[in-house]
C-alpha cells in the first residue's frame, strides 16, 4: 500500500509533538530546578581521544539511543564522563566512585 510522504511526515510532527509535550509536562511538575539540571554541561572523552561536551539532556538522549551506552557524536566509540578542570580546561579522570580530584592531575591545580 503506498502511503503519501505527507501522511507520514505528519504522523512523525504529530508523534513528536506528543512525546515533547509529555516531557515538558514530566519535567514541568519534576521537583527541583530541572532546567539547569537539563542544560549542565557534561564533559567526554572516547577511546579515540575525542574530547566533547553535551548538556545533561543531549547525553540522556545519545545514551537513550545506544542501549545506555555514551557515544562519541565524531567517530561513534564508547565514550567515559569526564571532569574539567576550571584552571585548564582539561578533561581528566573522575577520582573513586565519580568524585572530582582534589587535585587537577594535569596542571596541579588544587580544586575544591
Ligand atoms: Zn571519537
Ligand atoms: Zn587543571
């Protein structure tokens, strides 16, 4: 049965427009600021050594789309959360479960 390009792009826009609205509404009546929560960076670096950055929202949405798991958006390998240094910029290991170093390994930096 052929079905006019139209029809289905007006499916999409319409599945779309639902799924946003949902979203809008869960996250509308979510306790908290969920705006910044959904706009704070987050930095990663792959196993290709592609340094990126998304907001928390992008990165629920790659992770979402690939079973859990954080793509580099360059080249598609695994990608690992990392922290960046406010003196350098640098992206370095997360310390323990998740913490941020004490001590910026790359320039010294003491971090607090
Ligand atoms: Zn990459
Ligand atoms: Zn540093």
């Amino acid at each position: 049965m052929e079905i006019p390009n139209g029809v289905k792009v007006g499916v999409a826009v319409v599945a779309l427009a639902g799924a946003g609205f949902f979203l809008w509404k869960h996250f509308s009546t979510a306790d908290g600021d969920d705006t910044t929560f959904t706009t704070t960076p987050r930095y990663f670096s792959c196993t290709s050594n592609h340094d990126f950055t998304t907001t928390a929202a992008e990165m629920r949405q790659i992770s979402t789309a690939n079973a859990g798991i954080m793509i580099c958006p360059e080249c598609k390998a695994p990608a690992v959360e990392k922290f960046k240094c406010p003196k350098c910029s640098k992206f370095v290991d997360f310390v323990g479960h998740g913490q941020d170093p004490t001590v910026c390994p790359s320039c010294k930096a003491k971090l607090d």
